[in-house]
C-alpha cells in the first residue's frame, strides 16, 4: 500500500539548562592614568561571543567588559575609569546533543568581587551566569494519507510552535555625539552605555528585518573639572539573512551588546565637543510558525490482517501561547541629594512559572540599577540597586497536569524622571507571555502491510463495549469498515461509547 508523504521541518527543544563559571583577573591600572584612592564602582557586562555543539557537550566562549570608576589619589579628587576586559570559556556535558544541532544562548554577570592589590593594580572576581536551549531541527517525512479506495485511516492533528531556524548575526554602531549648549567640553570619559529599545520586526521570505532605536550615553569629565553626561538617539535597520523564514513568521528575538569603543574628537573650532562611538551589537533571531500538523496516527483495511511498522518521535505541542503588556511604576528615593541621573536599566526576570489548576502563574522581580550623580558626600557618582515585583495570571480553560510553561517576559520601552523630591519615578511597558508546551509522542508510520486473515467468511458479532472503547478500536479490532458499525447501531460518530453498551458488527 503506497503511503502519501510530505516533507516538513520538526523542532524540538532536546536540552535546557544552565550554570555558572568563573571569570577573573588583574586590572592594571595605565600609564596615563592616576594611582587608585577608592573605586566607586564596577560595572560588568557579560556577552557570549562563540558557541558549539558537540556529540554529548556544548561549549560557550564570550567576554566580560569592565568599567572601573575610581577616585584617584590626587589633590582635585575627582573621578576616572579604567575600561578593560576578560575572556571566558566553559564547556558543558549535555547527553544527547550531537554537531549539527542549535544553540540559544544568553549570560549575564550575577556578581562582582574585587580587591585593591596596591594603588596600580585591581583584582576582579565575575561569577557569570549562562543559560542555553539546544534545539534540534530534523527535517521528517509526515505520512498524511495513503492511496487506496478501501483502507480505514484515522488522523490526529498535532498543534506545535515550530522552530524553522536559529541565525545569529552581528552588526556595528557608529554614532557621533555633538556636545549640547551649555554643556562642557570633553577632557576625560568615564562611561558609555549603549542601549537598544522599541525594537520591531517584520519577517519576509528569506530574512528578517529589524528595526529599533539606539540610545547612547556618555558619562564624561568636562574641561572644567566637572561630571557631566549626555546622550543620543539614532534609528537602525538590519536585515538578517535566513533562507528557512517565511512571510508573517513569528521571531524571538534577543539583542547583546558587545565592545563598546568611544573618544572625543575636535569640532571644526578645534574644540572637544563630538564624542565618537563605535560598538557591536550581537542578536539572536529565532523564527517560528504554530502549525497544525495532520498525520496519519492508525490505519487498516477491512477484510485484511494489516500490519503497521512505524517509528515513534517526541514533539513539543504547542497547547496554548498568551501574552499581555501592562505599565509598571515605581519610586526610587535616594538616601543623600541627586545633582542628577545618567543612567538607568531595568531587567526582568522570571522567578516563578507554573500552572495552578487551569491558570498560568507568573511571578518575577524588574532589577532597577540607577547610576547617579549626587551633591557633596563621598563621591560624586554613586549607584543604587532597586527591585520592583510583578506577578501576572493567564486564564488558560487547559488542565496543566503535563504541561511546562516556558514564560517570556521583556522590558518594551522605559523611562524616568528625577522629580522636585529628589526621587526617580520609574517607568516601563512590561510585555509578559508564557508558551504552554507539552511533550507529545507520535507514531511515524513507515510501512503499511496488508495480507490475507487465517480464518475468512461471514458472520455476526454482538459486542459489549468496554472502558476506554470507541468505535474505530472496536472495527479496527474486527477488521471492517467504521461506517458499518455507525450505520448498523444508529451511532453518532462524534459521540462517546459508555462501558456495556451492545454493538452489532456485521464482518465478512
């Protein structure tokens, strides 16, 4: 019997996972640069620059980039910075894996250590956090029918979030910064931070474009002694290259920052008022289809002993996806007087997602990390650390007894305002959302053999249904057509069978 076939690509999510490594070294502090007093802050940011998947183990390779502002042990007792860099590489043993499969991964620096050795020299200790997804994307023959005029076939619909690829890509930001009116000119810089927000997509055969705002700021020492920071914004479009994406596809997609050079540079007056900034940007695109997909899940010809050869695959079902987006605000009060803010960055994070009955729960802190300018005091910059909790309730109507939830929750767009009291009021579009998944095991029908029964001729059977019957087990089981059991017992396909009820079955 001649299978009807189609070719489509299954995703599979085949490990998740993470862990931590340990990224440290010494920081010499440069020629031109004065000896260390106290430092006032580290500031680290983690980016993974390589990774590869090996049979059993996949490696992760990156870089933690480090600002250092300290107070230096001179008369004025401003502020400076040392910008340096470490390299990290950790390899993980993850059964199952082989070359050939994808990586997602992402990191972030979970704490920082550090210690004056003497005046020239630091020692900075980075506990780096990584999380990776392997995904395997196969592609498989689907049987979707077969070509026969009297074969019984029974089809199962499999609703999956399907991967179609995974493409990371990089590009460079080159932005040059005008000093405004009134603000100083350039002598030293402590600190630039590149951002990127209002982030959209749209996905076309064959790539995928993106299109979003980069802010850049810059924390700098002006010619007369005093800190001062400003920043800019400029629109970007990249096009991604993907030769497996299709027209309207969904995208996950996640944005890294990487090196971040930046110098001042002459006006044409010969003065220090443009502020050059060159950085690389690192994104991962994930394009996705839900798809429904029809298969063949039994079949059988009546009058015949059939025998199916098939192959069971696990797939990911997509059960249910929701998504939402609220405002959060917030208040962060400061314990001494603010000359101003230069930075703020939130980051969510999910702590808690589970099912509840038929409801999804989404618990989880934004970490609020406010770099600030403060009037007298010890230092003249200084950071505070902020928590605000959210938590988030979908009604799914879908019992959650096998089911993961896999949540995604993004910072959208951002804000703040330093008010009269002295305080910074908070501000974001929160965009929460959970896939509902659920490992599904499905038979992929290799062969269909058909041959004569052992023992052949008319009869009558009376049947009385048990637990768990229906109607295609019971004629699959007798070897006839499911029509005849429907027509000869006045059933309705649709309806359920109650343990005991008599069936007639007419076999030939």
């Amino acid at each position: 019997m001649e299978i009807m076939r189609e070719d489509i690509n299954i995703s599979r999510s085949v490990a998740k996972g993470s862990t931590k490594t340990v990224c440290d070294g010494n920081i010499i502090v440069p020629d031109k640069k004065p000896d260390i007093l106290k430092v006032v802050w580290v500031d680290s940011r983690a980016a993974i620059t390589d990774k590869t998947v090996r049979d059993g183990k996949i490696s992760l390779s990156g870089k933690v980039y480090l600002t250092v502002l300290y107070i230096p042990d001179t008369e004025d007792k401003g502020v400076t910075s040392i910008n340096s860099s470490f390299d990290f590489s950790e390899t993980v043993p993850v059964p199952g894996v082989e070359e050939g499969m994808k990586i997602i991964a992402s990191t972030d620096v979970s704490r920082v250590d550090y210690s004056i050795i003497n005046s020239r020299k630091l020692h900075i200790k980075n506990i780096v956090a990584l999380s990776y997804e392997v995904i395997e994307i196969k592609n498989t023959e689907i049987p979707t029918g077969v070509e026969s005029d009297t074969a019984q076939v029974k089809t199962d619909t499999v609703k999956i979030k399907n991967t179609y690829d995974v493409c990371d890509h990089e590009f460079t930001v080159n932005e040059k910064i005008s000093l405004l009116a009134g603000q100083g000119d350039v002598a030293d810089i402590l600190k630039t931070d590149v951002e990127i927000t209002d982030t959209e997509y749209k996905a076309i055969t064959g790539r995928v474009i993106l299109k979003g705002i980069i802010t850049v700021r810059v924390l700098y020492v002006s010619a007369d002694g005093e800190i001062e920071h400003t920043e800019s914004e400029m629109p970007f479009t990249e096009v991604v290259e993907s030769e497996n994406t299709l027209d309207n596809m969904d995208c996950d997609i996640e944005y890294f920052v990487l090196d971040i050079d930046s110098a001042a540079e002459e006006n044409p007056d010969g003065d220090m008022r443009y502020i050059a900034v060159n950085a690389g940007i690192s994104v991962i695109v994930r394009p996705s289809a839900r798809e429904d997909i029809c298969i063949i899940s039994d079949c059988y010809v009546p009058g015949k002993k059939t025998e199916i050869k098939s192959e069971k695959i696990t797939v990911e079902e997509n059960v249910l996806t929701e998504k939402e987006q609220s405002t959060v605000r917030d208040i962060c009060d400061f314990s001494e007087r603010v000359k101003g803010v230069y930075n703020v960055v939130m980051s969510p994070g999910a702590t808690k997602a589970d099912m509840a009955g038929e409801r999804v729960v989404l618990e989880g802190k934004i970490d609020v990390y406010v770099l600030y300018l403060s009037e007298g005091g010890e230092s003249p910059v200084n950071s505070l650390h902020h928590q605000i909790p959210y938590a988030i309730t979908f009604d799914t109507n879908v019992p959650g007894d096998d089911i993961t939830v896999k949540p995604q929750v993004k910072i959208k767009h951002s804000g703040y305002t330093l008010n009269a009291a002295g305080e910074v009021e908070l501000r974001c579009i929160l965009e929460a959302g959970a896939d509902m998944v659920r490992n599904t095991e499905i038979d992929i029908i290799d062969d269909i053999i058909t041959s004569e029964p052992e023992n052949s001729g008319a009869s009558i059977v009376i049947y009385f249904t048990q637990k768990g019957d229906s109607v295609w087990n019971i004629a699959k089981r007798y070897s006839v057509p499911v029509d005849n059991i429907l027509k000869y017992n006045d059933i309705d396909g649709n309806k359920s069978l109650k343990a005991g009820e008599r069936i007639f079955i007419s076999c030939k």
